[in-house]
C-alpha cells in the first residue's frame, strides 16, 4: 500500500519548485492532489505530469490571501472528493532588497502572502479537517525563519513568523487531531533561489555540511512523512532540510 492511499491532499504553488515536486509525490504515493495557486499554467504543468502517470490531480486557480477563494477550494474537492486530509502550503514570495532600499508595500506583500495566507487557509481548512476526523498541514518555511542574512528582511521576518504561526496553530488545534508542522529547507535548487548572486551560491555551498544545494524532492519526501501517519506523533515541529546548515 502507498503511503497516501484514499488521501485527499492540498499543495499551495504547486506548479513550481518544490510544490509541483511535492504534488508528483503525494500523487505517485496515492493521494488526489489539487494543486492551487495564481498561475494557472504552471499548475496545469504539474496536473498534466500527474495524470501521464497514473495519478489523480486538479489546478485550481486562486489566491491563498482571498478568503472566497479558499472557500472554494474546500467546498469544491469536499464535494468531489469527499473531504480534504492534508495541506502543504508552499505559497511564498521573496524579494531581495536592503531595509533601506525596499518600500513599505513590497515588505507588505511579502508577509501578506507568507502569514496572512497561512492563516487563511488554516482557519478556512480546519471545519474541513474536523468533519474527517483530523488532518495534516505542513508549512514550507525555510531556514532563514531561523538564522539571518543580508538583503532579505521582509522574507527572513515572514518566515520566522510563519514558523511560529504554526507552532500557535499546533497547539491549539491539537485536540482536534489536526496536526501543524513546519517544513524548513536551506538552499534549494529551484527557481525561487536564482536571485541568488552567484557568489552568495558559492558561499552557501561552501557552508553547507553535506556540500551541495538540496532538491526539491529531498523536502518533498519530509513533506510526505509529515502528512502521512507516519508522523502521527509529530506536531509543532519545524523539521529542517538543509544539509546541515543552520546546525553548523
């Protein structure tokens, strides 16, 4: 048996990087996917990946901060699919810039999309969770929640808070069987990371213990152990994937 048989499984920006490498996952271990976002291409990419192998997927166009369009997504895969088990919430953008050279809107909208997202999508899911007995939601967060560097305030902020968005949603949801973790990789070979310069990559390889940049699919797999009842036990946590960096 896979190890998402009959599980019905959210993933938010999975039409990219490590949210389509999740949504191939979850799919390929036996879970219906929906995969949801603004962009509607991307997530039609990664539907079509799935259905070519074997899998169960939908895109479904909206954005995370928009209460309405969060309704619709739990009404419509409640009444396709029965009910919602899991949510990987890998919404995010991130801006590069100096605290003195980024304005008060673009900082805004970093932590908009990060925690005000978060926080709409767990309140919105949790009557969901509750009619199916329980349920799983896994944050992306990153290891910047955690340590600091030049140039990315509003995203190292946004982090740090989500991270303890999440740790309050895991203690308050606990008797509802809804579980809440964090999910925090360091640098990670996707398209989010390509405004790194080029000798800022070279130095935060050289930092990394394991040596080299993660892949998408080494958060996926910490993904799908935190949504699967594996980790049943597991809730509050912020379960690094970083090769070692925030240790070192």
């Amino acid at each position: 048996m896979a190890t998402l048989d009959g599980k019905v499984a959210i993933v938010t920006g999975g039409g990219t990087g490590i949210g389509r490498a999740t949504a191939i996952m979850f799919a390929r271990e036996g879970a219906r996917v929906a995969v949801f976002g603004r962009r509607v291409e991307p997530l039609n990419d990664t539907v079509a990946a799935i259905r070519t192998a074997g899998g169960t997927a939908l895109a479904i166009r909206g954005d995370v901060r928009i209460d309405d369009n969060v309704g619709d997504l739990v009404d419509r895969l409640e009444a396709e699919w029965g009910g919602i088990d899991a949510l990987v919430n890998c919404a995010a953008i991130r801006m590069g810039s100096p605290i003195t050279g980024q304005s008060t809107a673009d900082f805004a909208e970093v932590l908009h999309v990060t925690i005000v997202g978060a926080f709409v999508l767990t309140r919105t899911l949790v009557p969901a969770f509750r009619r199916r007995g329980g349920g799983s939601i896994v944050h992306i967060g990153s290891a910047l929640g955690t340590v600091a560097t030049r140039d990315f305030a509003a995203y190292i902020a946004a982090k740090g808070g989500l991270h303890q968005l999440a740790r309050a949603s895991a203690v308050e949801l606990v008797g509802d069987r809804i579980r809440v973790n964090v999910v925090a990789p360091g640098t990670i070979d996707t398209a989010i990371d390509a405004g790194v310069s080029a000798f800022r990559a070279r130095m935060l390889e050289h930092r990394i213990p394991i040596g080299r940049p993660g892949h998408p699919d080494d958060v996926a797999q910490a993904c799908l152990y935190l949504a699967s009842d594996a980790a049943r036990y597991v809730t509050g946590s912020i379960l690094a994937v970083d090769g070692g960096w925030t240790a070192a």
